[in-house]
C-alpha cells in the first residue's frame, strides 16, 4: 500500500495539469461556437 | 479595388470614431483590432515594429489575433494604423466596440471554465474522501489517513473558492443591499463546511465536509449554466441581431464605389452589397435575381428569391454568387433591425409582477432557513456539538429554496426563446399569462388576414367615359392622384403610373383624393353604393370621377394570405372562437370570411365601434387576442387582453402590441397560445415541487437523518429537476 504514498500525488499533478489543460482551452475560446464550424462548412 | 489608405480612412470620420474607438485619458484614444494572418510571435513582433512610431501602446494577442492600441489623435490617425498594418502584410479588422457583448463572452467563459472545476475537484475529493468514512472498521494508518485528510483540502480549494466564487460575490452584494437571497444560505453552508474542514484537518481529528462542499458547487453551478443556457436561447435572437449590425456599406457614387461609415448614408443612396455581406440598411433592391439569408429577422432559414422592387431589410444577408445594390429608404434607428433589437431590450428588462412576488417570497424563505440552521445548531449542541454542526449544514443546504427563484424566469426563457425561432417576438413577457387563457381571437382585415398590398383585378369605365377614354388611361390618372400617398390602395395604382402632371391635390380622411391632371378636375374615391354592386364580391370597389361624374370603376383586391386558412382552422381547433372585425363593406368581408373559415363576422366597423365590441366580449368573460397592423387598430389592440401585430415596414416601435409577428405569415401565431399554457402549466408544477420538496426533507435535515452530502445531492437534484422540467417545452412547428 505503500505506493498510494506515490500515486496520490501523482493524481494531484494531473488533475492540476487536466483543470490547467481545460482553462486554458475555455479561455481560449474553443468552446464558444460549438455548431458553428459544422454549419459553415459548406459556405468553404 | 481603389486603394487601401482610401478605405481606411472612413473609420477616422467622427461619425463613426465612438463606435471603434474609446476615450482612454491623457488625450489618447483606445481601440481593439481583429488581425487576420497573424499565426506567431515573429508575426507579433513584426506588427509591433510597424506601429511602434504611430501607436502609444501596443498590445498584442497572438492567440485571440487582436491588436489593442492606444494612439494621440492629434499626431496619428487610426486609418494610419490600420494602413501600416495591411503594409507589414496582415489584414486588419475593425469592431465595433460592443463592450458588452465582449463582457458577456468573457463570462460565458469563465463560467465554464468554473464548472469544469468544479467537477474535476469533485470527482477527486469523494475518491479520497471514501476511504475515509468509517475509518475505525478500516484500520487505516494514521500517515495515511493525514495524506487523504491533506489531499482533501488541497482539492478542494479550487473546487470551493474558485469554482464556487460568484456564490459569494452574490451573497456578499445582495448583503450590500440589505436583501437576502438564496446565495446567501448557499455562501453560508459553503464558507461554514470548508472553514470548518480546514480547521478539522488543522487539528487532526473530527469528520470532513469536503465532499460536500465540492459537490455541491458542482451541481449547483451545473444547474445554473443549464439556467444560464435556457435565458440565452431567448437572449441569442437579440445577440444575433446585435451582431449583424455593420459599421460600413459601399456607396455607389458618380466616382465609383467609395466605403462610406453608415452615418453618413442619405436617403436614396444607392449601395451595394458584395456576396456574403450583410445589408446595411432596410431599402428597395435594383437587380433581380437576388438570393438573401432573412433568417435574422423572420426565423425563415432558407434563403429567399427577391426581385427589382422588393424591400430588403437590415440585418439580411446576400447569399447569391454576385453583387446586388440596393437604394436607401430606412436608415439608422428607422431600420426593421434597429427597431426590433430596440422591443427586445425592452422586453428583457422588464420583470413579470408575479415573478417579484416569487422573488419577495425566497428571500424570505432564505432568512428562514437561516434562523432554522441556527436553531438546529442550537437544539443539538448540548446533546452533540459535532452532530448539531452536520445538522445545520444539512438543513442549509437543503432547503435553499433555488428551485423557487428559478421557476418562473427559466419557463419564461425558455418559452419566449421557442416563440422568438418560431417568428413571434414576446416585447411584454408578462402578457404569456393571459396568452394561456385566450379563447376569442379577433382578426382584422387588411395586412393580416389578407396581404397587405391590394392588386387592380378589374377596371370597367362608367357613364361619365367618353370616346377615347381608355382603361389604361383611366390607370394613369388614377396613378397620378394616388402618387405621392403610400398607403396600400395608393401602391396598388403604382405600377400604372405614367407620369402625368397633377396640380391641386387634396386629400380628405374617408373620403378620398382630388386634384388636377392635365387641368381636368378627378377624384377618387370609395364607391358611394349608387353603383351595381361588383362582380367579385371580395373586391374593394375605388371610383375614379371626372367633374363629378364617374369616369371608370376599379376593382381592388388584397389576396388572402396562404397560410391563413390554415391559421384560423388551428386556431379553431384550440378552442378558440375566431372573429373578423373589418371596416370594410359587408360583400368583401363576407367573401373573405368564407375563403378563411370564419363564421363571425362584422363589417363596416369604425374603430370606436370595434372597440365597443371588444368590451362586450370581455364583460361576458371572454379573454381577448386581437390580431392586427399595429397601426390602424391601435385602439383595439389597446384594449385587447392580448395584442398582436403583425406591422409592416417601419413601424415597428410604435406597434403597441404584446407578440409581434415578424416573418410574414400567420402560422406561428396559433402555436403562440398552447405555447404559453405550456409553460404556465410548467411554472405551477415546478412551485408546487420545490414546496412539497422543501416541506419534505425540512424535518429531516432538522432530525439530524439527512447527512450533508445527502442534502446536497437532493437541493441540486432538485434544482436541475425544475431546470429540466422548464425547458421540456414541445416541439411546437410554424
């Protein structure tokens, strides 16, 4: 059991990395327009 | 192409200076620029170089490929800027500085941003929390045990202070105002199990309310975006429109085209509109053949054919393969966009009576709740402090009474947002109401059960005709009486307009036109029944006389719209009783009834009268929907229960009307009643839950059986539920 003393913070790095990853995308604004592109395809 | 520092330069007019660019003190001004083909740094630095000589201040952001600049506009011009951008070879773009539609994408953003989190740090803490509970059965090492009680708070900290922030700031500024609403209990319950865990983990020993903490902002603000969503589906229409708003057009000059800001366009300009551009302002389109997106202004998503002669309106856009022009008619705030962006504003501010009542009666439910958690506290801590504190918390969490403030706004949201796509504009949200109860629907003639504009069916000459008195002729004189009137029998006459001279014109209400043509004596007029009555009964009989005497007959007739029989028999379906007030003569009116299905009928109506009629229906107990222009029947629409308008052209604003049917059909109206029971239907079921769900798990909570995690999955649950419920609006088709 002794590697849960491991594995614990290992998760909390990545969930930090996994909220950093998402904030950033959101931020960024990938998820503003999400049926846009779908729907401007055809205009291209 | 004329050259590029030509067209920059109108965006330093002052016309259109305040709409791109602010004020930004020391005499400097600030404005925010779209780059287009600017991928990298190098790219960055590169347009820094440029506009390092002209610009006081540089920002650029090579993610979201904008420029924000301040310049002196005594030393540099934004057209300067402009222009050394496109010379370092990137294209610029102008915007409108719309603060705040950019406020509201920002918090659209960090809104999700919050959420996920939320559910990231949730998820998380109930993994390390679950070994946890029950600790002495596990025989869990006490080094362990430290690093899952550490590891908790670690996650939790987001998930509580970042994910749940806007709970406080809520609290704390309806605290500001000496009101206490459903944030507050929620900030409470929150601040009271962090700050309590975290001293627990400080010390070493005692339970943790992590977990519920986290999942509690999460469910919570899950409920909320889905709220958030649901206002904006009704909001969107508006954000659109907003949206379509140009700050520029082409002007077609005796030079060549020049790129002219909006303000400075003058009526019967000549503009034109390149493929895939918006159409600035509403005006008559010059080419045939044109193919336009309206879906903007009447919901119609397929693009629509429009030939020489048509009205374009602001807002649509050219979807054809070639260029159209189009002569102003209606600019700035006389525009259809304008106008209705101007009723939808309206419409969002205002505040149902009944939903202050709901929101008067959760603020006090709020301060109960908090008294309760105290006394809770209170009645368990000489039994048990660590229980009294559960209990509280649970009671807290509980029976916030979210799902009563959420009640009445989502189900209206969400109801006029289905209205808005199917082509009817809520401009007073409190009428939704009484749209649930009409069971009488009166209709007037002309531009709503018909189309508004009447053609010449027939033309016979009378007694007065002499020899060489031709039908044409007698078109032409009648052209030229009728040319400088706009109302629909004067534009039915237009298209035989061969440019006579006329002198002397006098228009008297009711009565018709006279003047001079030619130096010869007309006037028109209504028929005055010493004539034979119509062959087309449904026609609308004009008399054209010459000194007197009638010269020729003229049969006008509006065709009935396409849609309308379809209407009316819906309508009917729905229980309705379909009236047609007019104040046409008895034989068009009747005709009319019968093509649409109407029984009642009632003719030769003056507007007093209408009225009159309309009283009495409502002394019997009848609710009203009365279905007119907007203009015409003003007095009726006034004293209807509910008032639609259907308004043509520009008067829209003026319409004082409840719904406004804005596609040019009658098919979304029937769908507008059942619409509204449903979501009075859904506003009762959801109070009625959140009281019964209250009133159910209050006791509980208080008994010390409902733990905190428990309340906070019922509350949200709860929540989500009277969310789900409002937006389960059917499927209702135009």
């Amino acid at each position: 059991m002794e590697i849960l003393y491991l594995m614990i913070p290992l998760g909390v790095v990545l969930v930090a990395a996994a909220g950093a990853a998402l904030i950033w995308a959101v931020r960024d604004g990938q998820y503003d327009d999400l049926d846009g592109v779908a729907r401007r395809m055809p205009d291209d | 192409m004329t050259s590029a520092a030509a067209d920059w330069s109108v965006y330093d007019r002052p016309e259109l200076r305040d709409s791109v660019s602010a004020m930004a003190g020391d005499g400097l001004r600030e404005v925010l620029l779209g780059i287009d083909g600017m991928h990298c740094a190098s790219c960055a630095a590169s347009i820094e170089r440029a506009l390092a000589p002209l610009a006081a201040q540089v920002q650029i952001d090579v993610a979201a490929r904008t420029a924000q600049l301040r310049f002196d506009p005594r030393q540099s011009s934004l057209s300067a800027l402009l222009g050394a951008i496109e010379a370092a070879g990137f294209k610029p773009r102008v915007f409108a500085q719309d603060a705040s539609l950019n406020r509201d994408r920002r918090a659209a953003r960090e809104e999700l941003a919050r959420i996920g989190v939320a559910v990231l740090c949730a998820m998380q803490v109930m993994m390390l929390a679950w070994p946890t509970y029950g600790r002495e059965a596990s025989g869990i090492m006490a080094p362990m045990l430290a690093l899952l009680r550490w590891t908790q708070w670690l996650l939790a900290t987001p998930g509580v202070l970042y994910a749940g922030w806007p709970f406080f700031v809520h609290a704390a500024r309806s605290l500001r105002a000496r009101r206490v609403d459903m944030d507050v209990p929620i900030a409470v319950s929150l601040a009271i199990a962090y700050g309590v865990s975290a001293w627990r983990v400080l010390a070493g020993g005692g339970e943790l309310y992590f977990d519920s903490a986290t999942m509690f902002v999460m469910l919570l603000s899950g409920a909320r975006w889905l709220e958030g969503r649901s206002r904006g589906v009704a909001t969107g229409h508006l954000r659109r429109l907003l949206g379509a708003r140009k700050l520029t057009a082409t002007r077609v000059g005796a030079a060549g085209d020049e790129t002219v800001a909006l303000a400075q366009i003058a009526r019967d300009d000549i503009l034109r509109i390149a493929p895939g551009e918006a159409v600035p302002v509403d005006g008559r389109l010059l080419d045939d053949d044109a193919e336009l997106d309206e879906a903007l202004l009447s919901g119609e998503a397929r693009p629509v054919q429009r030939h020489a002669g048509a009205t374009l309106l602001a807002g649509s856009l050219n979807v054809g393969a070639t260029a159209i022009r189009v002569r102003a008619e209606a600019l700035g705030h006389d525009t259809w966009l304008a106008q209705i962006t101007a009723v939808l504003n309206r419409a969002a501010r205002e505040r149902p009576p009944f939903q202050q009542t709901l929101d008067r009666i959760a603020g006090v439910f709020s301060l109960l709740i908090l008294g309760l958690a105290a006394l809770t506290a209170a009645l368990w801590w000489p039994l048990s402090p660590e229980h009294a504190l559960s209990a509280a918390l649970a009671v807290l969490v509980a029976s916030c009474p979210c799902a009563l403030s959420l009640a009445g706004p989502l189900a209206f949201a969400a109801g006029s947002g289905r209205l808005a796509r199917l082509g009817v504009l809520v401009a007073r949200p409190r009428v939704l109401g009484r749209l649930a109860a009409v069971d009488t629907v009166i209709f007037d003639k002309t531009g709503t059960l018909t189309r508004m504009q009447p053609v010449v069916e027939d033309t016979e000459l009378l007694g007065g005709a002499r020899a060489g008195d031709s039908a044409a002729r007698c078109l032409a004189i009648a052209a030229a009486l009728e040319r400088p009137f706009t109302h629909p029998i004067a534009l039915a006459f237009r298209a035989y307009d061969r440019q006579l001279p006329v002198a002397a014109l006098h228009s008297v209400a009711g009565r018709g036109i006279s003047g001079r043509v030619e130096d010869v004596a007309y006037s028109i007029g209504a028929d005055d029944g010493m004539l034979a009555p119509l062959a087309d009964p449904a026609a609308t009989a004009i008399v054209l006389r010459r000194d007197g005497r009638p010269l020729a007959r003229f049969a006008l007739r509006a065709p009935a719209r396409e849609d309308a029989v379809a209407a009316v028999a819906a309508l009917r379906e729905q229980g309705c009783d379909v009236q047609l007030l007019t104040g046409d003569a008895e034989a068009p009116a009747r005709a009319l009834a019968q093509a649409v299905g109407i029984d009642h009928l009632r003719a030769r109506m003056s507007p007093q009268g209408k009225l009159a009629h309309l009283r009495q229906l409502q002394g019997t107990g009848h609710v009203v929907m009365a279905v007119g222009d907007g203009i015409n029947d003003a007095p009726l629409l006034a004293g209807a229960d509910v008032a639609c308008a259907m308004p043509q052209g520009a008067a829209l604003a003026q319409a004082q009307a409840d719904l406004l049917l804005v596609g040019d059909s009658l098919r979304p109206l029937t769908a507008a009643p059942a619409l509204a029971r449903v979501i009075r239907r859904r506003i009762v079921q959801n109070i009625a839950w959140a009281l019964a769900y209250n009133a159910f798990v209050l006791p509980l909570a208080m008994g010390g059986v409902l733990l905190p995690w428990m309340a906070a999955l019922g509350m949200s649950l709860s929540s989500l539920l009277v969310v789900l419920n409002a937006l389960r609006l059917p499927r209702v088709e135009g």
